[in-house]
C-alpha cells in the first residue's frame, strides 16, 4: 500500500515537473520555433531570467564569431552538427587514449588502447555513454574535460534538434530550420548548465562528493587499509541524469552510494532522468500550439511505460529462485522480493522503476545490476529497448516519437480515407520512405551484430554465463548500442577490440543516422504547405489515434525482437528463472 | 447477383500462373519475398540436408504447395480486378464500328452549297487529321472534330448513356463531336482533329487502361513502407536461425519461412493492386474517365469544390411554381397563362401548362391553333398566341411586357421584386396589353443535392458555389442548397482566380467545367472533371472527364476516392494486427524443439508444431481470396467526421485483424487433426 502511494506520488511529482521543464524549454526555443504559444500565468516570472541570459549568450555569440540572425536549412544544420560532433569525437578520442600524459592524473591511470577509445569516445559524442570500462580508471581530467564536457555537449545537440524539428512543421514553404549554434549555446546556458547545477547543489546536499581529492584512505574495523575514490561527483552526477547520458562516475553507476547517497537523491534523479526527453515532446505540443497534442503523445508512451514497469515490478517481487533453490537449509527471508544486486536503500520496486525508466529513455544510469533480474524483471528493459527506448533521449526523443507518428499518420489517413497528413504537413512517400527506413535501423543494428556476437569466437569468447543467460547479456549489449541507450547487462567481458568495434560502430549509425533522416524530413516538410483543418483531416488528439499509436509501437517496434527474446529473456523465464 | 463470368475467371486463374514470373512479382516486394521462400520450400522438398532439414518430406511438400497457392490467389486478385476493368474499357471499345465519311473535295465550301459532287465517301481510316468532313441527318460522326459551320442536333448516348439529344455548333463551347455518336438533324461542317486510333474515345480507353496498371503515389508509399516491414521480418527471421545455433537448436528453415510469412504483411501487399484497380474501374462504372489513379486518389483528399450553380445545384430548366394575379382574377390569369404557353415547347412553357393543368384550368382548345404561336423572338422578347378574334395573349419578361402594355397595374413591380429576391425569376402575362400577372419561375434544387452537399460538408470538403446569377439569386440558392460560401456575377474565366487564391491557403480544390475558358482552371485544379459534352479545351485540361456530362458527379468521384483509400488503409491494419496471433501460435510451437518452456506460451492449445506451422500458412493463403470481394467492392462508407471514421475502421479492421487469425488458426488445427493429417 505504502509502495503505491509512493508511486502515486512520484508520477504526480514527475508530470510536474513535466510542466515545469516542458513550459520553460518551449519559452527558451519560442522564437527558434516561431511559436506563437506563451508562458501560462503562473510561470510567466521566468521571462525576468531572459536578460541576463541574453546578455550572456551576446557574449558567447561575439566570443565565438556567431551570427544569431542567420538560418539555416537541413542540409547546414546537418553539416554543422555533423562538424561539431566530429571534432568534439577527435577531442574524445585523444583525450581517452592519452589521459596519461594529460594533467589532473593523481592516481597515474593508464591511457586507452585505440579502440577503447574509439567506444568511449563513440559512446559519449553519441550521448549513449555505454561504458566498456569502469569508472575508476578515468583521470579528474579525462571525467571532467572528456566526459563531463561531452555530456553537456551531446545533450544539447539532442536538445537543438528539437526546435529545428519543429521548424520543420512549422514552417510555410520556407527552408530555414533556425541555427544549430544558437540552439546549442540557448540549451546549455539557459537549461542545462542551471539546472544541472540545482541538482548537483542538492546532490552535495545528500552526501555525494565534488572534489578532486584523488582518494580517501581510511582503516576498516577488519585492519586493511581501503581507498576510496572521491571526485566531481555531484556536478557529473547532474548533467549525467538531466541530459539522458547514464555513465557513471564510477563503475557501480548510481548504485555506489556517492553517486546516488540516498533514497531522496534516488527519486529525485529518477524524476529528472524521465522529465528532461518527455517535456520535450510536451514543448513540442506548445510550440505547435496544440499543448493537448503533447500530452497525449507522452500519455501514449506512458501506457506502455506503465506495463513494462508492471511486467518489471511484479517479476522482480518474486523471490530470486537460484537463491531459493541453493540455500534451501538457510532461511533468507525474499519477502522483499529479487534482492540479488539491489541496493538495500532503494528495494526491489524502486530498482524497478528505475530500471525500467532508465530504458524507456536513452539515459542507461543503473541503481541495480540489471544482469541479476529475475527473467520476467529483465523483459521490460528489454522491450522498453526495443521500442528505441520509448521517450528516447533529451531533444531526440521528439525525432524520434515523430518516425512512429509519420507511419500512423500515414495508416491512419488512409483509413479515413484522406491522403496522410500531420499537422497540416502533407506525408508523402518520401517521408513514408525515410520514417520507414529509421524504423529499419534498430533491428538491423541489434539483430546482425548480435548474430555476428554469438557465431563467431571473438564473440562467444567473451561471454561467461551458460546458455539463455550468456545470449541474453549480447543481445541487451547491442541494444543498448543500437538504441543509444548505454545500460549494460553486465557478465559480459565487453572491452574487446570485438565488442568496442562493433559496439561502437552500432553506437555511431544509431545515433547520427536517425538525426540525418529526421532533419532530411524536417528538410521536406518545411518546404511544403500547411494545410487548414477541416472536419475531414485526421485528428491526433483522440483515443483512437493513440490506441493506433501504442498498437504501432508495440507491434512495429517492441514484438519485432519477440523471437529473439524468446531465445533470451523469455525462454530464462520459461525455463524456471535460472 | 451469382452470374459468375466464367470466361474471365478462367483467364483471371490463368494469368494467375503467368504473374508468377519473377520478373513481374519483383514490382510487388512482399511477394517476390514469398515467392523467393517457395524457391527455397521446393530446394528442401527436393534436398532436405541442404539446409540440415529434420522434417519429413511431405511437410516440406505441403508447405511449398501452400506458399504457391498464396502466390496464385494474390496473383488472382490482380488479374481479376484488371479483367473487370478492361470489361468495361471493352465495352466503350464496342463503339468503334467500322464507319464512313463525307470528305469535302474544297475546304472553303459553304456549308448550305454542299451538294453530293463536293465530297467523296472514303473509308474511316483514311480520313486524315485536318480533313473537313460533312455530315448530315443519319449519318455516324467519323472522327473526333469541331464543327465549322452549322448547328444539329446529335445522340451521343453510345457514349454517354444519355438519350436526350445534344446540340453541337461552331463556335463557343458546344462544338466539339465525337466519333461514333450519331447526328439526328441538320447538317455540319467539321474540321477532324484526331488521327486514325487518336481520337478521343481511342485516348479515354487507353488512358483508362495505362492508368490502372500505374501505381499511385500514395501507393508507391505504401509499397515502400510494406517493404521496410518486410526486411524487418526477414531481418528478425534469418537472425533466428543463429541464434538458434548459438542455444544448440535446430530451427527448420521451413519454419522460419513459415514464421516470416506470418509476420510479413502479406495479405495487403496481394490486394494492394486489385485495391487500386477496382477503385479506378468504380470510377470507370460511373461513367468517368480518370486520366490517372493520382487523379481518384486525390479526389478522396478534396478540402472544396467549386460547383457552378446551373447543372450542378439546380436542374438549370426554370420551372413555373405559382401564378401570381395582380390587379386580376386568378381565372383570368390561369387562363391566360395557358394559352400563351400552349406551343411553347421551352422547358419553362411545358412547366406553365403542366402547372395549369395541376391547377384545373380549363380554356377551349378549338381557339388554340399552332399556326397563330407567336413565337420567342429577341425583339420583343415575348411569346404567345392569338386567338381567333384576335385577342393577343403575351408572356415574357417583366421589362418587355411592360413596355408592351398600356399601364402597369400597382403592385405589380414590387410582387416582381418579391419573386426575384427568392431566387426567382418573374415573368409578365398579358391579355390585350392589359397585364394580368406574373408567372413566378424557380430555378430548382437538383434531387437529392442538398442532402450530398451536407454529407460532403460533414466529411469537411467544403462546397463553394459560382454563378453568373445576380447576388439575389445566388445567395437565395447557396442558402436553400446549404451552402455558406458563394460568388455571384462570376466570370468563368475568374475561376482560375479562384482555384489559385484557395490552393495558396494549402487547400486541394476540385471543380468541373466544360468551357474553353474553364481549361486553365481545370488544369490548376487538383481534380478538373471535364464534361465529355464541353470542349475539347476543356476535356485536355481536365484530368477526368465525365461521359454522362453530369457535374454532380463530382461529389461522386469524392466517394469513391476516399473509399480507395480507406480500404487500403483499413486492410494494412488489418494485416498488421494480423501479427500478434502469430508470436502467440507460430513462436512457441518453432521453439518448442529447443526450449519446451515455450509452450507454456501456447494457451490455444494448438495440436503439434507441424499443425501450427500448416495451420497458419493456410490462413495466410485463404485470407487472400477470402478479402477479394472487400477489396474489390471497397469497404463500407459512409459520410462521417474523420474521428468517427477513425474509431470505425481502426476498431473493425484493427480489431478483426487481431481475433481472426486466432480462431481461424484454431480451426483450420483442429480441422487439420479431425481430417487425420496430424
């Protein structure tokens, strides 16, 4: 009863804070959209912050030689952020594979070997942030100038996609999606630097670390001496959860109690993981100024999210059946549930929402080791993954939601017999041909390498558990990859050329391929006619379209993988839970 | 309502076999997937160890054998849909029967100085394009041409369908004639403007035909998308058979295939091409030419149409509603009314006597004689009749009998005002100069037309009327006909303004025409339905042309365009709710070798893994035939807001795509075990 009203309360907290992110991000991006939707009553203080912004962003602007005022179309969005990614992945790249002769190495780490870095630094321009390695073994210069600038980075380019997106529909006949640049600096400076910065404060707060002592040695009551690695926990802890990237400060992620100190730290980075991609799909509703259109988008996703965390919650309630079965002469007391690499702090239903939460966006942070779940627990990361992560990451996610909605807009159209239509925007076949194409590329990136993984040995070497179990942890491996989700599995020796190859690569195409079809249809759309609404064109705000949209994404996206699923997860569950 | 065509089902089951190639079903990329699994089901028939096949030959056969029926039924579904709609282009090809012409020796002859030694009769096929032929009463048109000189009167019903003769004249609008059609009076001058096998009637059955064997654009959508579904499936099924290795099980490639067509959206990628066919030959049966399946597509998605209020809304014939005595009897009048109207053998004189004799009015028809009409003339712009004592009995307009009469009793003016302010139009009658009354005349509201135009509005197509009529009569109209937005004092050439200025707010606009002056607008036009009877212009421009010359046929083609699409739209989602029984049947029952645990999954408790496997595929080939009359008819429409559609469709097909193959899996198993197959 307790575990409800503690649900109920975090899901009224999370659409709060939905609001609050949804209504502030459409105020930042008002003008780069051309909306003409304004701050409610209530919010409308937050227009005081817009001077000392502006006068900041001038600067940066002079600073960095930008021309506000200049637009530009799909193809210069793309090759700016094209541009920028590449040269903030080479910064990466060296960075990684040389932070030994780089300063702020108190403890002498070594550098990467090349293709450690190539996944590390695909993983973090990427904003996937999978982790091939473990925290501990990057330097204070590596964390903070590599990892923690890439996490700033990578989440405002997903950030600036948005406002060019909806341009893209927005737009009459007119080709300018607005300036990747401009969209950059305003997500950093006006939300993801502050806010990151609130909830870094609040983290210190509750006990996590922010300095750069190198380590704290201490005598434990049993005489050995243990050192404890400290850093800029906090701040990268922050942006870690705000900007959907997951890499942790260390390998235990936000289970190590510096990551995430207490119960409260929990919840409340569990809110800001989900909040930041879904108030941007809620902005989206504003800027379009259709605000019901954006909740029932996120309303549709949260049906699925809401089973997926049942299925989830209600395995991992389950007592763990190999802790059963070997200790059958002790008496562990499972009423709590699957505790198996959980944190007593949070319990088996909080792991759950997390877990499930972590997956349903492109975040990946872990509080739990998803490795130990219960099968039936394990099946909902698996498929929140197989639908690209649901709400997918901050900014991206809305391009991505869009893809689902061009192939329903275009069935639905059909079926009331008009030529499809979104929002005044004709869908014509090549934007069918580009959406059906993205949706193509999960199962290509997951099922191939997967196939590759576990037929030939540099694969097969690689994986240490038996049967279901050691196919299970591969194929969560890749679609953590492919999806640009970044959670592990874990069991699994992964920081292979193998693996870092081939994790890498999938990181890069799901990441970048996805963003060049998606600004190629913004790049269509934006030259077409908007189209009045009449009583005969499809209305998305209705139950019927939503039902039509959760049918699409389940059976488009999440059933797909079902027959691979049923060789992983759900044969471990068949057969038992072991 | 059974009268089977056996001749063309016959050729229907053999072109079945002929599209088997696989150079033709590569256009179709779901069922060149098919057909590339039967390639490999015969491969295992013959050599199972090819791909370590465990099974026992003949289930390799049955599957092979299911798959090719799957393949001959699609295959089916086009070739029956493409007979019905050459059915129908056959039997406008009919017409063409072997023909003669008058060819004129002088090009500048009179019309009125033809005589017999001024042409020659020649075969129809040696008349050249810009030949000048004469035509006389009984003779059949040689050649699509325009009259030079000269009026007559034509039947074109073999083409149209329509009994009541046609005037065609030079000049103007009216003076295009067919091929075929046959002249009932007079005689023309024509200049031919088609060469042999190029005339119009020759261009309409070919277009028609090239028409519905090109895909539309939203097709071409389709296709991509169906496409895309495909490579996923495959992707997901060829992954398997690794996958499979990895775990230490052997999953038969048959099953996989089985398992791929299940997935695979095959029902709608068989009946994508009889969707559209059917659809373009409804619209053929309608008596409309659609020069491309764009063209119906784009009807369905119409935001307007532009509808002339004369032959669109209203009948365009003036019908006399009521006598309206001033300063008179009403007997006096009545019969006044009669008389003058007697020979009058205009629409409105024959609606004067019919509503003198709804009314009893008695006259003695003795003093009636046909020589004394005094017929309409531009002059006085009057008609009537004198009696034998020499009473003059005149009708015509108000201004015209006014000036004709001594004094113009009082209230005369403002009843005519009254009547004109209704939609009306007034006419004057009088006795002697003396002015007895008016007839009030009402341009009437076709049958049925308020109704089509309220359901269009509902379905959120708009309807704007243009007229030439003064503002009074328009708006008197628009509002008896249910429609907000009009222009009065309309221009026909102001049209094409009119299409731009609604296509500049994103709207696709639909109009009909007849006239040169209406060609640029109906080639703007997103649907342009051209009047078979107008002018050659005008049927260039347009991109369908309407052989019955009936405009309300517009809202017709709307039908039948929204009605394409819907059953495309409603059938993919059938399809793709068709997949979710198949991870609950076809999984489990494929795994179960490896990992008995599956069957935990299969709560229909289906019989054995080969049951389920031959159970589905027979499904999958059945559904075809079985959705061809729904394909072919198109699915159920009704005029209704797009939610309500919605909701409709998504619920029915949505819905019976999810519980169909369910039960129908159930069934053909357990059929399957009662038959001792199993």
């Amino acid at each position: 009863m307790l575990n409800i009203l503690a649900l109920i309360v975090f899901f009224v907290l999370l659409f709060a804070l939905i609001y609050l992110f949804g209504e502030y991000i459409a105020w930042i991006y008002k003008d780069q959209t051309k909306s003409k939707s304004n701050l409610p009553g209530k919010l409308k203080f937050i227009k005081k912050l817009d001077r000392p912004f502006k006068f900041l962003e001038a600067k940066i602007f002079l600073v960095l030689n930008i021309d506000s005022d200049q637009e530009m179309n799909w193809k210069q969005y793309l090759f700016s952020l094209l541009i920028f990614n590449g040269v903030l992945f080479i910064f990466l790249f060296l960075v990684f594979r040389f932070q030994n002769i780089l300063p702020l190495n108190p403890l002498n780490l070594e550098g990467m070997s090349w293709h450690q870095a190539f996944h590390t630094a695909s993983t973090f321009v990427s904003n996937t942030n999978q982790q091939h390695y473990a925290g501990e073994t990057l330097s204070y210069f590596s964390q903070l100038f590599a990892v923690g600038l890439a996490m700033f980075l990578s989440a405002g380019t997903g950030l600036a996609l948005a406002p060019a997106f909806t341009r893209g529909i927005q737009n009459q006949e007119n080709s300018k999606l607005g300036n990747f640049y401009v969209n950059l600096i305003k997500g950093l400076i006006r939300f993801l630097l502050p806010v990151s910065f609130v909830i870094g404060v609040i983290l210190i707060s509750q006990g996590s670390p922010q300095w750069f002592g190198g380590e704290i040695v201490v005598n434990t009551i049993e005489g050995v001496k243990q050192a404890i690695r400290v850093g800029p926990v906090a701040g990268i802890e922050a942006i870690k959860t705000l900007g959907t990237n997951g890499g942790g400060f260390f390998a235990a992620n936000a289970a190590h109690p510096f990551e995430n100190p207490t119960i409260f730290s929990n919840m409340l980075l569990n809110l800001i993981m989900l909040a930041s991609p879904m108030a941007i799909i809620y902005a989206f509703g504003i800027w379009m100024g259709k605000r019901r259109h954006g909740v029932i988008l996120i309303g549709a996703l949260f049906v699925i999210f809401l089973g997926l965390f049942w299925v989830t919650a209600a395995g991992e309630m389950q007592p763990n059946r190999a802790v059963t079965m070997a200790e059958e002469n002790l008496h562990i007391n499972q009423s709590l549930g699957n505790m198996e690499g959980k944190e007593t702090r949070f319990g088996s239903l909080l792991s759950s929402l997390w877990a499930i939460s972590t997956t349903s966006t492109t975040n990946g942070a872990v509080n739990s080791m998803h490795n130990s779940y219960n099968p039936q627990g394990s099946v909902g990361p698996f498929l929140a993954m197989a639908m690209n992560c649901l709400y997918n990451g901050l900014g991206v996610g809305l391009l991505n939601l869009m893809t689902y909605i061009f192939i329903c807009v275009f069935i639905a159209g059909l079926m009331i017999g008009r030529a499809p239509q979104y929002l005044g925007k004709r869908i014509e076949w090549r934007e069918v041909k580009i959406a059906a194409l993205i949706i193509l590329l999960l199962p290509v990136l997951v099922l191939f390498p997967t196939s590759i993984a576990v037929i030939t040995e540099a694969g097969k070497e690689a994986i240490h558990n038996p049967g279901f179990t050691g196919f299970s942890e591969v194929l969560y491996e890749m679609f953590s990859a492919g999806a640009n989700n970044g959670s592990g599995m874990e069991g699994l020796i992964d920081n292979t050329m193998f693996y870092n190859l081939l994790n890498g690569g999938a990181i890069l195409m799901g990441r970048y391929l996805p963003i060049f079809g998606q600004l190629l249809i913004a790049g269509y759309l934006s030259n077409k006619k908007i189209r009045p609404e009449t009583e005969g064109t499809l209305k998305v705000e209705n139950l019927s379209f939503l039902i039509l949209f959760v049918g699409v994404m389940i059976i488009i996206g999440g059933l797909i993988f079902m027959p691979a699923l049923a060789v992983g997860p759900i044969a471990e569950m068949l057969n038992g839970g072991m | 309502m059974f009268d089977i065509d056996w001749e063309q089902q016959w050729t229907a089951i053999k072109q079945s076999f002929i599209k088997l190639d696989p150079g033709y079903l590569i256009k179709n990329p779901v069922l060149f997937v098919v057909e590339l699994c039967t390639i490999l089901t015969i491969i295992l028939t013959i050599y199972p160890p090819l791909f370590n096949g465990q099974e026992p030959t003949w289930y390799y056969l049955t599957i092979t054998l299911i798959l090719v029926f799957t393949l001959l039924f699609a295959n089916y579904a086009e070739s029956l849909a493409e007979l019905q709609g050459e059915a129908h282009a056959d039997s406008l090809k009919a017409l063409q029967v072997e023909s003669e012409g008058k060819r004129l020796k002088n090009k500048d002859i009179e019309l009125d100085e033809i005589t017999e030694a001024d042409y020659e009769v020649v075969a129809g096929e040696d008349i050249e394009k810009g030949d000048y032929v004469f035509v006389e009463k009984g003779d059949i048109i040689p050649r699509d041409g325009e009259v030079v000189e000269g009026s007559a009167s034509i039947d074109e019903s073999a083409i149209t369908g329509e009994s009541e003769p046609v005037i065609r004249e030079s000049g103007g609008d009216r003076n295009s004639v067919t091929e075929g059609t046959e002249v009932l009076s007079d005689v023309l001058k024509i200049e031919v403007t088609a060469a042999v096998g190029e005339s119009f009637l020759d261009r309409m059955i070919g277009l028609v035909e090239t028409a519905s064997r090109q895909k539309t654009p939203n097709e071409i959508s389709m296709t991509l998308l169906l496409a895309s579904f495909t490579f996923v499936y495959l992707a997901a099924v060829v992954t398997m058979r690794f996958f499979g290795m990895y775990v230490d099980m052997n999953v038969d490639v048959a099953n996989l295939i089985a398992l791929l067509i299940g997935l695979m959206p095959t029902t709608i990628g068989a009946l994508l091409a009889s969707i559209r066919i059917a659809g373009m030959t409804r619209v053929t049966r309608e008596n409309i030419i659609a020069k491309s399946g764009k063209a119906v597509e784009s009807a369905g998605d119409l935001d307007a149409l532009i509808l002339d209020k004369t032959g669109t809304i209203t009948t365009g014939e003036r019908i006399a509603e009521e006598f309206i005595a001033v300063g008179s009897e009403d007997n006096e009048l009545y019969k006044a009314c009669l008389q003058s109207s007697y020979f009058d053998e205009t629409p409105e004189g024959r609606s004067v006597v019919n509503l003198a004799h709804d009314l009893d009015v008695d006259v003695d028809e003795s003093e009636l004689k046909k020589e004394n009409f005094v017929e309409f003339s531009a002059k006085t712009r009057m008609s009537g009749i004198d009696l034998p004592d020499g009473t003059e009995v005149r009708k015509g307009s108000v201004e015209a009998v006014e000036e004709y009469a001594d004094e113009i009793p009082d209230g005369l003016t403002d009843k005519a005002h009254e009547i004109a302010d209704s939609g009306g139009t007034p006419l004057a009658v009088a006795v002697d100069k003396r002015i007895l009354g008016l007839i009030e005349l009402q341009d009437e509201l076709k049958i049925g037309i308020k109704a089509r135009i309220q359901e269009l509005q509902e379905m959120g197509v708009k309807c704007i009327m243009a007229t030439g009529d003064n503002e009074r009569t328009a708006r008197y109209v628009a509002e008896q006909a249910g429609i907000d937005e009009y222009y009065s004092e309309f221009k026909p050439e102001e049209k094409i303004e009119l299409v731009e200025k609604i296509q500049e707010t994103g709207k696709l606009i639909g109009m009909t025409g007849d006239g040169t002056n209406d060609a640029p607008a109906l080639a703007k036009a997103d649907v342009g339905l051209a009047m078979q009877a107008g002018t050659n212009a005008a049927k260039e421009a347009g991109n369908m042309v309407d052989l019955d010359s009936d405009p309300t046929k517009l809202i017709e083609v709307v039908a039948i365009g929204k009605q394409l699409l819907m059953t495309r739209g409603s059938l993919t989602t059938f399809s793709i709710a068709n997949d979710i029984s198949r991870y609950f049947a076809l999984v489990p029952a494929i795994f179960s070798a490896g990992i008995p645990a599956l069957q935990q999954i299969n709560f229909m408790n289906l019989y054995s893994p080969q049951s389920v496997v031959i159970a589905s595929l027979i499904y999958n080939s059945l559904i075809i035939p079985f959705l061809i009359p729904l394909a072919m008819k198109g699915v159920d429409y009704k005029a209704e807001s797009s939610s309500k559609l919605l909701r409709k469709n998504l619920f029915l097909y949505g819905g019976a795509g999810l519980i169909a193959p369910f039960i129908s899996i159930k069934l053909i198993d357990m059929l399957l075990v009662m038959l001792g197959v199993f």
